[in-house]
C-alpha cells in the first residue's frame, strides 16, 4: 500500500517583516496567503545550514529576491546554469512575475527577470506537493558572467550519497549579501515517504534557503534544489529527472558557454572520461577552440560544440588565463 506523504513546509521566506527588519528568519508566508508565524515551532533553532560557511567557491550561487505586481515579497536561493538562466524552485516562481538576482561571489553581477518556466510545479499552497517536480528556472534581462558554470545531474544518487545545501540563511539569519554552504549530509530516495520526485535528507535549511542548489558533495554538480522540510526532515527536488527539460529551456535562451576544461578529478590525466578535452579534436577543431565571427566553436567530448557570443552583445577571443577561446 501506498503511504501518505509526510506533510511538510516549503522553505522560503516572505521578506515583508524581513524587510522592516522583524522575525526575519521565523516568518513564512504562502504565495497569496496571509503571512504564517512559525515563532513557536522555530525560536532558538539554529540548524539553517548548520555550521554553514560562506559559498565564496561558488560564484554560481544568487540571493533570489521575488516581487508580484512590483512589490517585493518574498526571497529564496538559486543558482546560475548559464548566463541567462537560474536553477531555483518552483514554488519560488508560482504566484509571482519578477525576480531581482545579486550573485555575491561574482563581483556582486546582479540582473533581473523577464520571464520563469516551471515543469510541472502549481500549487500555491505552504506546503510541499508531493505530486509535482519542485523545480524552476528564471530567465535574466542580462548576462551574469562566469568563469564556468555548475553541471545538472543526469542520474539519480545512490542512497547515502553526501551532499552540501547552498542558502542564503546561516543560524537563523538572513542575508541579502551572501550565501552559505553546509557540511555534508546524507541524502535517500524519498519515494517512501510519499515524494517520489525527491530525496529526503536530516533538516539543514530554512525558510528563504528555498531552490538553493545542493551539489554533490565537493562538486559543482547539482543534484537538487532546497525545496521544503519540518520536524527534523528535508526534501531536496531532484534535477536529474527533469534534465532535458532544463537542457532544453537553457538552449532555448542561448545555450551555454564553454566550461572551464580543468578537471578538478585529474586534470592531468588524459583518459579519464570526465575529462571534456578528450578525444582531442572533431575533425581539426580542439577543446581551444576557435573564433568564426562572433561564435566561438570548440570540441568538448567528442562533439562540435558552438555558442554565438553576439547574442549576449559580446565578441569572441582567445583568453590567454584560462587556455581556450570564450566570449569576451
């Protein structure tokens, strides 16, 4: 038999007293519902992003600040999986239509929204739907540069598996300012507690670290998002079943530029198979890569890869620093 779902709250935050500077990490609000005081179930709690530390070694992590109708309302977390595109929840896009991004560890690059998709994700309730992928993207104005940008999981973790939670609250603070990440923590299938589309995990967030990414650990490689949680339990949204869908809105916007060829695995080692410079070229064309006007071209795992810089009003170039060709 099938069991019921364990009922629990989604972790984002309503900035109205947060902005007035009250109870910024006890109040929580649904999407077009009146603010819902969490003072008892949450004073003195201290385990949002437990011994976090501040996430300067991800630059692709962003403050998410969401308004509706041109008032700010409520924050989240998120992350950049290209210039143009964020990875967050979903429950942080349904209900509102404008989204300010700051990604503090980027030079403080900041953009706004023209547009969000969602998956599957509709519920406007304050609770995690258990039947839905709680998974989003923002779309920006303009660019938020990179050196190299994080990887989305094809493939679900084993249970046990360690990961790392990225927000923007550390002890029960908010920040507008920076992001932290926490230590590791293992993560299970959560089918059997009735989400079949997360994993579950011990409770290291709060309500504003909702659609942070959560990376597996040591790793840019994004696993999940920051979804929801209560009662010591928390619920990461899994990526990896919703992976072409990201691919596909993330092409959509104009692809992503080439990542940084470096493997943080054995970047000395030719035959490792995560190794992107290998094989070496496609047809003449190496992971260097090259200049055709204002589209950069290079060879990233066996295939011909292409990104046109002039779609995001920029030229191509040789970038001496990191050894290939890139927009600039």
């Amino acid at each position: 038999m099938k069991s019921s779902p364990l009922t629990l709250r989604l972790a984002w935050l309503c900035s109205l007293t947060a902005l007035a500077g009250l109870g910024l990490s006890l109040a929580a609000c649904a999407p077009g519902d009146a603010i819902v005081d969490d003072d008892e179930s949450d004073a003195g709690r201290d385990d949002a992003i437990i011994n976090g530390q501040a996430a300067t070694g991800y630059p692709e992590a962003v403050l998410v600040d969401m308004s509706k109708n041109g008032q700010s309302t409520a924050i989240c977390s998120g992350s950049l999986i290209a210039p143009t595109v964020v990875l967050t929840a979903g429950h942080c896009v349904v209900d509102f239509d404008g989204w300010d991004i700051t990604a503090p560890f980027a030079n403080g690059q900041t953009s706004s929204s023209v547009g969000s998709a969602v998956f599957d994700y509709t519920s406007t309730s304050q609770y995690v739907d258990p039947n839905a992928h709680d998974v989003a993207l923002v779309f920006l104005a303009t660019p938020i540069q990179l050196p190299s940008y994080p990887t989305i999981a094809q493939a679900p973790l084993p249970d046990g598996a360690m990961v790392n939670n990225l927000g923007r609250i550390d002890n029960g603070q908010a920040s507008y300012s920076e992001l932290f990440i926490g230590p590791d923590v293992a993560v299970s299938d959560a089918t059997s507690q009735g989400y079949p589309y997360d994993y579950v995990s011990t409770e290291t967030t709060q309500h504003g670290d909702s659609g942070g990414p959560v990376v597996a650990s040591g790793t840019h490689e994004i696993v999940g998002v920051n979804s929801g949680g209560g009662g010591g339990v928390q619920l990461t949204a899994r990526v990896d079943l919703v992976a072409q869908w990201i691919a596909d809105q993330v092409a959509m916007q104009g692809g992503s530029p080439p990542q940084n060829p470096q493997n943080p695995q054995n970047p000395q080692n030719p035959q490792n198979p995560q190794n992107p410079q290998q094989p070496m070229d496609c047809g003449g064309v190496t992971y260097e890569g090259l200049c055709q006007g204002d589209v950069v071209i290079w060879c990233e795992y066996g295939e011909l890869q292409a990104y046109d810089c002039g779609a995001e009003g920029m030229g191509c170039g040789f970038d001496a620093s990191a050894g290939y060709y890139d927009c600039q």
